[in-house]
C-alpha cells in the first residue's frame, strides 16, 4: 500500500527557533485536517535538514511545499539538491511544488494588507507609496522575480501614487526605500514567511525606523515621511489555506519539479572549440549541484558546410537542427545554444529550460597588424557571416569591402592572420570563452556596432514532458538574460518579413528596463535607431513594437535617414 507524505520544506532560522516551530505547527494542523499518512517539516538552518526528511518520514510519494516566498536559490537549488541526498531518495516519488510566495492569493493578501494599513492610519491610497521588502540574492536571479511581480501587481491593482521593489540582500536596497519613495506615505509589506529577524529587526532598523516594542504594524517618521511598516505576509491565517491547496493540487499544475530516480544526463553539443567550452560551461554547473553529465558531440549542417554564407544554407538553424534531432529522438537529453543560433520561433517540441548570465554582447574587430577600424584602409576586406554586420559595416565605412567568412572562431582568427582578410568582426563573448582577448583590435560599444538578439547568451533545451531533465536544467535559468533576450527576439520577429533590413538588438533589465534597436537596410545606406529605457518591462516592450512598425514603410519608401 502507497504510504503518502507532506513535506513542508522551510530555510528556517537558528537564532529564532519559534520560526522552525511555527511551521512545525502548521504541519501538525496539516496532519490533522488533509488525508496525507504523514506530515512533516524540515528546514535548511534546523532539524530535521532537507537532506534526512526522507529518510525519516519513509513514504513512498511525497509531496514538497517550499515555504518560501520564490523560486530561487533555496528553492531551486538547494532543496532538490539535498533531497537527492537521502538513501530513500531513488524508491521515493519525489513531487516539489511552486513555493507558497508565487500562490495567486498572496497578491490578494498583500492588497488587502494595504488597503487595511491605509484605513487604520487615515491615510489616502493615492499618496502612498508601497514598497514590497523581499530577501533577494545575486547567486540567483529568480530569487527576485515573486517579489518584483508582487510590488508590479499592487501597482496596477491599486490606486497607489508608486510601488516598489526592494531587498534585504540585493539591488536596490531597503535602505533606499524612503528615498525613492514619491509617496507622502510609505507602507512597507516584508515579503516574508517567518517572523524571523531580517523581518523583525533589520527590516524598520535599516529603513532608519525608531527602536520599539510595539506590535505590528509599527509606524514612524523617516526623512519626513510616514513610515508604516507590517509584520511578514507568512505570519497571517490565510497562508496555512495556501500550502494545503498546494499540496492538494500537487497531482494537477502546480509542480515545478518531478524527480525519477536519478540517471545520468546526455548534454549534446557541436564539436566546435567553442561549443565544446560552452558544453563543459554548462556541464560544471551541472555537476556542481551534484548531477552526472556526459557530453554528446555532434556534428551540424553550419559546420559540414563552410563555402556559402550562413543566409544561403538549406536551413532556417544549419546550426541547431542536428542537436534538435537528437534531442527529439532520445539521443541526448539536454542541448547547448548559443541562443542567436536558434530558430526564433519556439518549437512545442521542445522547453527552452534555462537561459544562462549572459556574456558581454559586444561586438569586436580581429584585424591585420592591430589596426581599429577607423584605420582599415580604404578597400581593406572585412570578413563577416552575418547580414547584420555586414550592413552595420557598410553603413559606418562604405569604402570597405565585406566578404563571407566561415568556420569556428578561432578558424576566422587564423583566416585574418594569414592575410585572407584584412579584418574580421566576431563577437566578443566567443573570444573571451577561448582565450583569445589578444586577438582583439578594437571592442566597439554597444552604440556603436549593435549586436544580433539573444549575443552572447547560452541556451539550454530539453524534450517537452521530461520533468526530470527540465527541473535539473531550471536550476541554471538566470531571470533578467531570459527576459532582456525575449525583448530583443521580439524585435527579431517584428522584422521577420522584411528581407531587405537587417535588425539588430540589446536590451539590459534590472531596476530599469533598456534596449537599443538598430534597423539598417542590407546595403547599409539608410538606418536608425531606437533607444527606450523605462522601469515597466511590459510598456518598453509595447513602445519599442510600436515604434518599429512605425519606421517600416520609412523604410519601404527608400527614404534617406
């Protein structure tokens, strides 16, 4: 008979253990009030750890809520990586479920926190400003994305003058919330669980509140405004309802990760120096979360043939469609990009599982006795395989002469040193990646020479429907190079139809949103630019579409720019 457990995995705290045995009470409740055999919680800072649970509750399909406020670190990394690590782990189901911060009702508690702090206090929605205080990291860039959306969501929810995004460990700052804030009124909601002492004691001490033993919320005055600050979101009823409809629904949509017992992972790659060192990049990471990887070489379309320009190949990706087989067929089970390699449209064949921290995009020259640009004589021969950098060199130095040049990297570099070209335009990230800095002549900024949608960017692709490959891949996803390339492939599909422009695209998210597009007609004698920089992702996205179409029939009518 299937024995069924409920594993309630929290960070927890060892220097407040009514943190740990708060959640402990919630599992007792839980053990009561759900049809589970066994409910039990388990901590990263406590007893029983995340890598003995297991072993403990000795089921044969468990179901994991991370009480937490997002994916992240904790989340996706450090809990699957120390549930593997129990003896039970291979004879288990093994089901983790979204944390509890990324539930749809966590919105509708925090509006309702507001709109109630907003009532007691006397104080108008519209001159309040709200910042949404969560713990953050830089080793994970999710670990900022549920409080982010948060902070987005009240703000379009919400007759408030602004909200705000802040962190305990990350950009910007808490410490920075008063001052950014335009509000007369500033409501501060800790994103958080547990009352532990990031939100009972660093939280209204960093935010430069007075010292008090008043129960929450506190308010204060700081730098002249009103500064009303609440307990953690974990800390109300509505919570607990949560994590049961989580473990309720863990059979449906909810699950971010399924482990089978664990085998080992084909990572297929081309042979080129390149791809290989992007291969054993991504492979390292792997294993360092404590996953067997063997890398598959193979070759590819892009590779086999080098006498035509990459635009003359019988193929929309003569780079990735061998790969794309071979993943499709259960030859391999994950695929390393560069991701301006891929197609631009998604195949349902396959889940683009993690975009990887992107490289420096820009774009460098490799010339003859290390001469800049400007200094190619006139009728020197540039060598390039990109329709895009063609016309960008076209536009900037007409008197060049631009040929195609084929092969690896390191092959183009030789091609230039032995006198076949004068110069050769490559990206910077692939010389970086082989060593090859002293290579470079000039680096042009991001300005000056744009760099193709998704440059320097590493994909990682898995089969549709493999949780297994998928969940271990996620653990590698970097939030703000999935979201900076989605908004410069757009502007690569906006273009799809235009054979006679050549578009380029860079976009950085952060604090703010940024991005510079660059249309430039093949022969290089019209282009303009966009540049658009704003804190909503979602309205850049809209103005730069807009603003593209706009410029097309400009384009179309060969008018001179």
């Amino acid at each position: 008979m299937t024995r069924r457990a409920l594993i309630l995995a929290a960070h927890g705290s060892r220097e407040a253990p009514e943190v740990n045995e708060r959640i402990e009470r919630w599992a007792n409740h839980l053990a009561a009030t759900t049809d589970f055999d066994v409910v039990a919680a388990c901590f990263h800072q406590g007893k029983p750890a995340f890598a003995e649970v297991l072993d403990l509750v000795a089921a044969d399909d468990v179901t994991v809520v991370p009480i937490m406020t997002s994916r992240g670190y904790y989340a996706d990394h450090v809990l699957p990586n120390e549930l593997v690590r129990n003896k039970r782990f291979t004879q288990t189901r093994v089901r983790i479920t979204a944390p509890i911060g990324t539930h749809p009702r966590i919105f509708e508690l925090a509006r309702q926190r507001v709109r109630e702090l907003c009532a007691t206090h006397g104080v108008a929605e519209a001159k309040v400003t709200v910042a949404v205080v969560g713990h953050g990291t830089p080793r994970h860039g999710q670990s900022r994305r549920a409080t982010v959306n948060l902070a987005s969501q009240l703000g379009y929810a919400l007759p408030v003058r602004q909200t705000l995004a802040v962190f305990i460990d990350d950009e910007p700052a808490i410490e920075e919330a008063v001052g950014r804030a335009t509000g007369e009124t500033v409501i501060v909601l800790p994103f958080m669980i547990g009352a532990g002492p990031h939100a009972m004691q660093d939280i209204p001490e960093r935010l430069g509140m007075l010292a008090s033993d008043a129960p929450w919320p506190r308010s204060s005055h700081v730098a002249s405004k009103q500064v009303i600050c609440d307990g953690p979101l974990g800390e109300h009823a509505a919570v607990l309802e949560m994590v049961a409809d989580l473990a309720a629904r863990a059979d449906v949509a909810n699950v971010q990760a399924q482990f089978a017992p664990r085998r080992r992972l084909r990572l297929g790659t081309r042979a080129s120096k390149l791809a290989l060192w992007q291969a054993h990049h991504v492979a390292s990471a792997l294993q360092d979360r404590g996953h067997a990887v063997d890398i598959v070489e193979l070759s590819s379309l892009g590779d086999r043939i080098r006498d035509r320009a990459i635009a003359d190949l019988p193929s929309d990706a003569p780079f990735t469609d061998d790969l794309d087989f071979a993943l499709e067929s259960g030859e391999i089970d994950i695929a390393v990009h560069s991701f301006k390699d891929v197609a631009i449209e998604p195949s349902r064949r396959f889940t683009n599982a993690a975009i990887l921290p992107r490289g420096d995009a820009r774009e460098a020259l490799v010339a003859r006795d290390g001469l800049t640009f400007e200094e190619l004589p006139t009728g020197a021969i540039v060598g390039t395989s990109s329709l895009r950098r063609e016309a960008q060199v076209r536009r900037m130095r007409p008197d060049l002469i631009v040929k195609s040049i084929r092969g690896p990297v390191d092959a183009r570099v030789a091609q230039v040193r032995e006198g076949k070209f004068d110069a050769a335009i490559l990206a910077y990230a692939g010389l970086d990646r082989l060593g090859m800095l002293d290579q470079i002549s000039e680096t042009f900024p991001i300005e000056t020479f744009v760099p193709t949608p998704a440059q320097a960017a590493l994909l990682v692709q898995v089969r549709a429907g493999d949780e297994y490959a998928t969940a271990i891949a996620q653990t590698l996803d970097d939030a703000a190079s999935r979201a900076a390339t989605a908004l410069e492939l757009d502007v690569l599909r906006a273009l799809a139809d235009q054979p006679n422009i050549a578009g380029a695209a860079y976009a950085t998210v952060g604090d703010r949103a940024r991005i510079t597009v660059r249309l430039t007609t093949r022969d290089g004698a019209m282009s303009r630019d966009i540049v658009r920089a704003t804190q909503d992702v979602d309205m850049l996205h809209a103005e730069v579409l807009q603003e593209l179409r706009a410029l097309l029939p400009e384009f179309a009518g060969g008018v001179a720019v």
